[in-house]
C-alpha cells in the first residue's frame, strides 16, 4: 500500500494539472471568439454608417447637381515625386466628396509669374460646396520657387497639403526608372547613355556627393542647402534624382507656414503595406466622411498590388475575399495603372552593392528628416553607420 500510494499522488497531480490546462484552453478559445465576435460586431457596425454616410453624400450630390462651380483646391498633393502621390490621390477619388481635375498635375506653382487665382480655380473640376478639389503636383516640395510655401498658403487660406515621402534610396531607383521609360518614348537626351541605374550611380553620385559636402562646409543652415539644391536642378535635371531623396533641405520652409492640422506627412512606404489605413487617416485629416474603409483595398491575386473594391455586408456575410474567390474578385477589382509599381513588379532591378551606396549617402539626411519632423519611418538602413 505504501508502495501504491505516491502513484496515485502523481495521478492525481497530473490529472489537476491536465484539468487546469484543459479549462485555461477553454476559456483561452472562449475569449478569442468572444474576440471575433466583437470585431464581427464593429465592423458590421462600420459598414452601416459607412452606407449611411454614402446615401447622405449621395442625396446631397443630386439635390446640389445645379450649384457646380469651379473652386480653388482645398487639398494639394506637394509630393514627393516616385513616393506614391498618385496612388494615394487615385484611391482617394473613389469618395464622392473627392474630386480631380482632368490633369491631376497642374503645376500651377512652379512658375515666377504673377498669380492669377482665376486661371487656377478654371483648372479644378466643377464641384458642390462640401465636395472638395484636389490636386497634386509632386514638384511642389522640392523645387523653385523657393517662397512656393508662401505662396500655396497666402493664395489659398485653408488649404491642407498632404506630403508623401518614402526610402530615398528605392525612390531613386523609381525616378531613374521613369526618366528611362520617357527617354525611349520621347527619346530625351538626358538618360541617354545610361542603360543601367549602376552607370548612373557611378557617374553621378560621386559629383553629388562632392558638392553636397562643399556646400554643407560652406553652409549655415538647412536653407543655404535648400538653396544651392533648388539652383543646381535648374541647370542639373538629372541630379535631381538623386537630390529630391534629401527631404530634410526642404521639410522647414513648409513646416514654418504649415503645421499638423494643415500639413500630413504620409510614409509612402506604409502606404504599400497598407493603403486602406492611410486613406482612412487622410479622411480624418481632409475633414470628410469616412466611406473609404481599409478592408476595401486588397491585394490583386496576380499583380499582388493593392486595389479598391467596395467591401459590402453581403461580402461580410458571405466571407467572400480574395482567398477563396479570385476571379470573381478580379472583375470588382479598381486597380492603378500599370505604369505603377514598375520597379516592384519583379522585372527591374538594381544591385545591392549599389543601393548600398545610397543608403550610406541618405542616411544623416534621413536621420535630419526624422528629426525635424519628431517620426521615423522604417526605411533601409546602410550595413555601416
């Protein structure tokens, strides 16, 4: 019996035990459904004040259909240029308090000439009192004129300004990229003899990089950079795809006549991660209804880019996702023109020993960027810092 006796206390202790875990897993599994069901709850909660504020927004539009007129922006896209700009503007025409004029750059901006409020507001589509213009021009951050700020902010009072930036180091591959594409179809000479983003690097980084470090020696502050940056791109256009990836020579002449309710600095480099979060802080930011939900954008089950399509109860209800219905999804799809993303599609590519290269060069400027605007952002860092 003594013998019998300490086996039956090991049993006993690994039944409780088993018992314990059996009970914690209960109830572990009952609080996750407890979970789901109340996101199930809210999002279902989400969908019906998002058609509620549809079928106002919509009332509103054929009631005020005879009172279109032609007004100023009340939002502008500054850039940066290959940061996803369009994209972001392009997914946000889908709300129907959204609305872009023909050409969605208008670089109304970019010149000296007096300006005639009258030729910008003729350039904006026609729109009710609460529908709001926007345009972009990703132009705007980086080049002359230097006062643009001023500008932009005395020309339109409340006027908001969404800046978009991303990894200076991939963005310069994106612009070469571009710059390539518009030399074989309009045959600049620009880009000519650089076939190869490495040959471009080579060439002109070390020049840059040269003068960059002159002019910082030389320099009191960020501005005498702006400056000399802004001038060298008038003669220098090519340079300036290095150039514009230095966010930190131009953040302060806007963020001196703009601040946080007017000016939002967006990662463009979340927003391929997550647009459907970002055009839901943009909403909120532009002071519009919330319509556009982050579950209406998914990814595209080819392409894997992100694209828009209406997400509905019926959807909800139905668990109808991309998962497990492609080619009915396919047809709902609204995806970007395929002009976009054309250095993640796979089918172009730099070296890393060059990339390398830029995000040694890139990394104090980051670092200012970062500084300036009390936010980091999760860009590439250099091996070496």
């Amino acid at each position: 019996m003594s013998i019998r006796r300490p086996y039956k206390m090991v049993l006993f202790v690994i039944l409780n035990v088993a018992l314990l875990w059996v009970v914690k897993k209960w109830h572990s599994e009952e609080q996750k459904l407890e979970g789901i069901h109340s996101i199930a709850l809210d999002f279902e909660e989400r969908l019906r004040a998002r058609d509620t504020s549809l079928k106002e927004i919509e009332d509103y539009n054929a009631k005020h259909v005879q009172n279109l007129q032609h007004r100023l922006p009340k939002v502008i896209g500054i850039g940066i240029k290959k940061c996803g700009t369009g994209g972001v503007i392009r997914f946000l025409d889908h709300h129907p308090l959204v609305r872009l004029p023909p050409k969605n750059e208008v670089f109304f901006f970019t010149g000296k000439n007096k300006i005639d409020l009258n030729v910008y507001r003729k350039k904006m589509p026609l729109t009710n009192e609460r529908q709001v213009a926007m345009e972009k021009t990703p132009v705007y951050f980086a080049f002359s004129p230097e006062n643009n700020p001023e500008r932009i902010k005395s020309s339109i009072l409340d006027v908001k300004l969404i800046l978009i930036v991303c990894d200076p180091t991939t963005r310069a591959f994106s612009e070469y990229v571009h710059e390539r594409a518009r030399y074989k179809l309009y045959h600049g000479p620009m880009m000519a003899k650089y076939n190869t983003f490495e040959s471009f690097v080579d060439e002109n980084l070390p020049q840059f990089q040269s003068k960059i470090e002159e002019w910082l020696n030389s320099s009191q502050s960020h501005s005498d950079l702006r400056e000399k940056i802004i001038n060298m791109a008038r003669t220098d256009f090519k340079a300036t795809i290095l150039s514009n990836g230095i966010y930190s020579a131009h953040i302060q002449r806007w963020r001196n006549c703009f601040n946080e309710t007017t000016l939002k600095i967006i990662d463009g480099n979340r927003f391929l991660d997550d647009p459907g979060s970002i055009i839901e802080e943009l909403q909120d930011f532009i002071g519009i209804p919330k319509v556009l939900l982050r579950e209406d954008f998914v990814r595209h089950p080819v392409t894997k880019f992100f694209c828009y399509r209406r997400f509905t109860e019926q959807n909800f209800k139905n668990n109808v996702t991309e998962q497990n219905n492609d080619k009915e999804l396919i047809k709902k799809l609204q995806c970007l023109p395929k002009l976009k993303g054309r250095t993640r599609n796979g089918k172009q590519n730099a070296k890393d020993q060059t990339l390398e290269k830029l995000r040694a060069f890139y990394h104090p400027f980051n670092q200012q960027f970062f500084k300036d605007i009390k936010e980091s952002f999760n860009w590439s860092q250099p091996r070496h810092t």
